[in-house]
C-alpha cells in the first residue's frame, strides 16, 4: 500500500548531496512511499539560526510545517538529520503556549505542530521491514564488507529523535544485511565526525574523521554506509585533506544507503548517481559484480 508523505528534502539535498535526494526519492518510489515535496518550502536554519536564536531558528521550521499541514499525508519526512532535527525540535517547542504564540506571530499563520515528523530512513525500517525489502532484492551486495555510519545526531537526544538505540543503533545494520552485505561491528558509529566545523576547525575534522577512516580501513571495511549529508561530505570530499593532516592514504569510499540500496534493488544507474561521489566506489563495486565507475574529476 503506498504511503504518502510531505517531503522535506533540505538544502544540501539541492546542491552538495544532490545524489542522496536522487537515490532517495528512486528508493521510496520503489518500496511505494509517495514523496509530495513541500511547496515553496525554505531553510530549516540549519546550525546557525537554533545557536543564535531559538525563536528565529523555530519560525522557519514552523512556516514548512504550516504548509505540510495544509497537505493530505500521513506526515513530514526528511532524508538529512540535522534538518530532522529541527523538524523535530521545533514541534516539540510549540507544544508551549507562550512560545507557540510568537512563533505564529512571525509566520503570520496558524501551526498546530502536530504531523508525525520522520527520517526516510526511520519510514523505511518501520513501514517497510528489511525483511520485506530483502524480498525484492535482485542484486544482492554479496561480497562487500561495510560499517553504517550514523552520526551522533541521528537518534540523539533519543527523547527527541524517538528512533532506535541512541548508543548502539542497528537499523542501518539491519538494512545493509538485508540488501546482502556483510555488515562489520563498528564502535564509532555514533561518534561526530567534526560536522560544519570543518569550516572553521578544520583540524577537528581530521581528527574525528580520520579516526572514524583509521577504525573503518582496520577493519577490512571496503566501504562507509552512512545517512547524513554532512558526515558524507566530511568523510568524503575532505578525505584528500584528512590524508594530508594525518599522513594516511585512505580511499575508502562513503555511500550513501539509499545508493546501495538502490543497486541492490536493480534500480538504473541514473537513480543512483554514483558519479557524484568523491572517492571513487569502483573497487567496492566490483566486490559486487557492478560495472566499474569512472575516477571522479577532483
């Protein structure tokens, strides 16, 4: 039965991950989860607007949801976690009279803040089940060895984010074994990979992810599954630069879920546009028996 919901896809989705949005809506249409994007949706605010200003930060949420609010679906999802977050946040905020006040004062109209908010990860573990998925699986990923990587903001703070275990999440785990994988146990996958401060500290960067790197190769990992935007970006447009800063020489290459789940799915190469990424995937391609990917210009 396909499900439809109001689509958030976040302003990297429109740029730098414009491959995770592509991957993403192929992946939903597939397991019948019908994405109607918001219209005329903005910013979220991102990490700048909730540090600077809470009311700020909670309007521009609440202007998206006033207009998800006047769809027919079943509620709000987004593939990004910060932008989940925020979502999230926000709604949770509104719930106080005060604060919900001067929120509709500056959106100038009513937000009751009540659709249920998602990840499309989340929609896809609980509405459709590894389990159901691995049933349509036509090119399992038999052969390639990876570690879900999931960030620290994806099911944290867990009294927010309401989506598996905060510490130990296993729903990519989970996913990644279903699509045929074999998935290693990896203990940085909550840790933070630097985030937006690779902007400004880029020497945290490095550190954290080269960690994360470091662990991953040690392993014998061939690949980084990640669900987060920002974690892919810093593991892979910045690895060039983690190598230099910690005398590595990594090529690991960071998917995104929804790529791999795509593959696995026999979805068109144009859905999963693994020319977008960094680090080249040929190697861990062909772990699978997929067609070699050209070398990314860099």
């Amino acid at each position: 039965m396909t499900r439809q919901y109001a689509y958030y896809p976040g302003c990297s989705a429109m740029g730098s991950s414009i491959e995770y949005d592509i991957s993403t809506r192929a992946l939903c249409k597939s397991l019948g989860v019908e994405l109607v994007d918001i219209p005329d949706w903005n910013c979220c605010g991102s990490t700048p607007a909730h540090a600077s200003d809470h009311l700020l930060s909670a309007s521009l949420v609440a202007r998206n949801l006033a207009i998800a609010e006047s769809m027919d679906v079943e509620g709000i999802i987004t593939p990004c976690p910060s932008c989940l977050k925020n979502l999230k946040t926000t709604s949770l905020r509104m719930q106080r009279k005060g604060f919900h006040e001067k929120v509709e004062h500056i959106v100038e109209r009513p937000v009751r803040a009540d659709l249920p908010i998602r990840s499309v990860l989340q929609t896809v573990i609980e509405h459709c089940s590894p389990e159901a998925i691995a049933e349509h699986v036509s090119k399992p990923l038999k052969g390639l060895k990876v570690v879900p990587y999931y960030g620290c903001i994806m099911n944290r703070p867990p009294d927010v984010m309401t989506f598996d275990d905060p510490e130990n999440p296993t729903s990519l785990d989970r996913l990644m074994r279903a699509l045929g994988a074999e998935v290693l146990p990896f203990p940085h996958k909550v840790d933070c990979c630097g985030a937006s401060l690779g902007l400004v500290r880029r020497e945290l960067v490095t550190r954290l992810s080269g960690r994360i790197l470091d662990t991953a190769a040690s392993l014998g990992a061939d690949a980084i599954v990640t669900a987060c935007p920002m974690c892919q970006m810093n593991l892979d447009l910045r690895q060039n630069q983690i190598n230099r800063a910690n005398g590595t020489q990594h090529r690991m290459p960071i998917f995104y879920y929804t790529q791999l789940a795509g593959l696995a799915l026999g979805q068109h190469e144009s859905c999963l546009r693994m020319d977008k990424l960094c680090v080249s995937p040929a190697r861990a391609l062909q772990q699978v028996g997929a067609p070699a990917q050209e070398e990314p210009a860099r």
